[in-house]
C-alpha cells in the first residue's frame, strides 16, 4: 500500500510538472511578463533587466520539465525528489501570499492553456506539498522506467528537448497558442459580444488614429488587413525593415489596410518613422493587449474579415517573390487558413519526444530482461 501511495504521489507530480514546464516553454515570452508581474507586485519592478527575466522564463521551464520526466522515469530519485520538495517549500507560501494580497490576477503556472485563480492556485500547491513529501520520504519506493546505466539518454535529450522548444518559440512564435487572439478567431464576433456586456477578454482592444477609435472599421472590413503589431517602438527589432516595407508596399499596390498598432508615446513614433522612413499609419492599442496578440516585437497579424488568418515573428515574415508581389492574397497561400492543425503539432511532439523515449524504455526493459534470464541460466 505504501508503494502504491508513493508512485501515485509521484505521477502526480510529475505530470504536473512536464505539463507546467512544457507550457511555459512553449511560450516564454508570455512567462517572462508573468515574471515581471511578480517583480512589480513586489515593487522590485525595473530592477532585472529585460535578458535576465527572459533567461529565467528559459530556465524555470526547462526546471520543471526536466525534474516532471526524471520524477516520472525514476531518475537519481533522491535527488530528484528532494529538489521538487524544495521547489513546493517555497512556492506554497508564496501562492497563499498571492491568495491572500490579490496582487495579480493567476500565478501563470500554466500559462495561458490552464488560467487558475489565485486560491485555486494555492489548494494544487498544498496537495502537490503533500504529494511531494510522500515522494521525499520514501523515494526508493518508485519504481524504474529505465535502467541507471542508460538514465544518462533521458537526462540529456529531455534537456536539449526543452531548451530547444523555447529557442524555437522564441525565434518564431509558441507552436500552441492558447491565448484568446490564435489564427482562427473570429475577432469581430468576439468584440462584439464584450461589447454587448459579456465577460470576455476583449474588452481592452481598441485601435485609436489619433483622437478616432476605428477598431469597428478595422474588424468590418471585409478586405484583408495587415496589423503591425509593435507593443512598443523603443524595444522593437529593426533587422527586417526591408521585409517590413516589402509588405506595406505590396498592401497599398493591392489596396489593402496597413496600420502599425503600439502603444508608444508620439515622440517614439516619430523616432521609429526617422529611424526607419515608415510610411505606414500609426495607431494606439493597449500595450498589453499587444502582448497578448502576438508574442513578436514587431510581429504581422493578417485579418480577413474580422478574422485572423495568419500571424507572423519579425524572424520569419513571409517573402513574396516578384512574381507572387503581382498576385492578391486570395490566389496566395499566406492569404489563407494555415493548414496545420492541433493534432498535427502534437503528432509532431509525439514523434520528436514521447516516441524516442517510449522506444528506448522498451528497449531497455528488453535488455535487463535478457540480463536477467542470462544471470538465471548461469546461475541454474
């Protein structure tokens, strides 16, 4: 019974904790600004620069699904085991805290996928506390998945896994996205209805030209419409311009709006127009609304209709060749819904991380079972 408790504690655990860390990997822009909600609410705002925060969004995900996947293979299970105590020692406290003082709306420990609130949050930290304890005192208890001799193949490839999902979510944009703005939402309707009185997390998007709020005019028309989405011009990345231009030239030839949404002060447009010889219309926006669109300083929302059809990284604009420049979006693949779907990008993950590693079990538990046999037959 003992041993039953123990490893349902510890798959609890760790599948708590591949889940947290993975989300947060998958988008560790978006754990940076929870990061830095963190920081503000402990009025140490300002005082960890931008890189820093960012590396530790890095690292506090690769932590936790590192520790999820040891935790649930057995790995160096006292070390393990004693390190995600630690790691419930300290943030259970913190989460009554939070629970208590209000200071932020969720703790983002699963980012946008599983918004909890703060005392919800607190209730999992205790049970997890309790399970990580259990786990802590008798870790023998848990059974092997793999042999210590090829634990050393898990340790490594679910560490370069981790660091290079985050790489990748950095330089393009989170393979899943489970904020409110994914390609696909109709952002019209959704408007709509948080303007109608509904609760929903609309309500703070506005584009404003000037003294004129034309957010209504944006998402009725029935054209498509480029949003160059740049929360905030001083911090934006300038190294595409020419891309960036390329695809404002190509939607005034085809009569397409443009507007470049931020949340910059004047003066900083006015620099950023200097700086780069933007012709393109500036409009206001909530800078954390802009956040929230797309994890990209700049990035390219692609609207049709009301309707996101397409988001861009500044690290991967689309390139339209000369002949494709002379073609509207509607005979362009860009101007449609992406084909991949959800299914298709976790068969991807499966097929890049679940499925070596549920192969090399296997082979493992063959190879002691062969051990084992040979260890029988000599002995008899």
């Amino acid at each position: 019974m003992k041993k039953l408790i123990v490893n349902i504690c510890r798959l609890v655990l760790a599948t708590t904790f591949i889940l947290s860390g993975f989300v947060k990997a998958v988008d560790p822009l978006g754990t940076q600004y929870k990061i830095d909600d963190y920081l503000g609410a402990m009025h140490l705002g300002g005082m960890l620069p931008g890189i820093a925060s960012l590396g530790a969004s890095v690292v506090l995900a690769a932590v936790e699904f590192c520790l999820g996947i040891f935790l649930l293979f057995a790995i160096q299970r006292r070390l393990t085991s004693r390190c995600i105590l630690l790691m419930m020692v300290v943030m259970t406290p913190l989460t009554l805290w939070l629970a208590l003082a209000n200071p932020i709306s969720d703790c983002g420990c699963f980012g946008d996928a599983i918004v909890l609130t703060n005392w919800q949050t607190f209730w999992k930290n205790v049970v997890l506390l309790m399970c990580a304890i259990v786990v802590a005192r008798w870790p023998k208890d848990m059974f092997r998945f793999i042999s210590e001799s090829n634990q050393w193949i898990v340790i490594n490839y679910s560490a370069v896994f981790v660091f290079m999902l985050s790489m990748w979510s950095l330089y393009y944009l989170p393979p899943f996205d489970f904020r409110p703005y994914h390609i696909g939402t109709d952002l019209r309707q959704q408007w709509q209805r948080t303007m109608e009185g509904e609760d929903l997390p609309y309500a703070d998007f506005f584009i404003e030209n000037g003294s004129e709020d034309i957010t209504e005019d944006v998402l009725n028309d029935t054209s498509y419409t480029f949003l160059m989405v740049s929360p905030y011009l001083e911090q934006a990345d300038d190294s595409r311009l020419d891309l960036l231009n390329q695809l404002y030239e190509y939607a005034r030839e085809h009569h397409y709006a443009f507007y470049c949404l931020t949340s910059s002060s004047n003066r900083q447009i006015a620099l950023w127009r200097d700086i780069t010889g933007a012709e393109y219309p500036f409009c206001q926006t909530d800078g954390i609304t802009l956040k929230t669109v797309i994890r990209s300083n700049p990035g390219i929302v692609l609207l049709k209709d009301g309707v996101i059809i397409r988001k861009w990284s500044h690290n991967d604009l689309p390139e339209l060749s000369e002949t494709e420049s002379m073609k509207p979006l509607e005979r362009l693949p860009i101007g449609k819904l992406p084909e991949e779907k959800a299914a298709q990008k976790i068969a991807t993950i499966l097929l890049w991380f679940v499925l070596p590693l549920a192969l090399l079990t296997l082979a493992d538990r063959l190879w002691m079972w062969t051990n084992w046999l040979r260890r029988r037959k000599r002995g008899s």
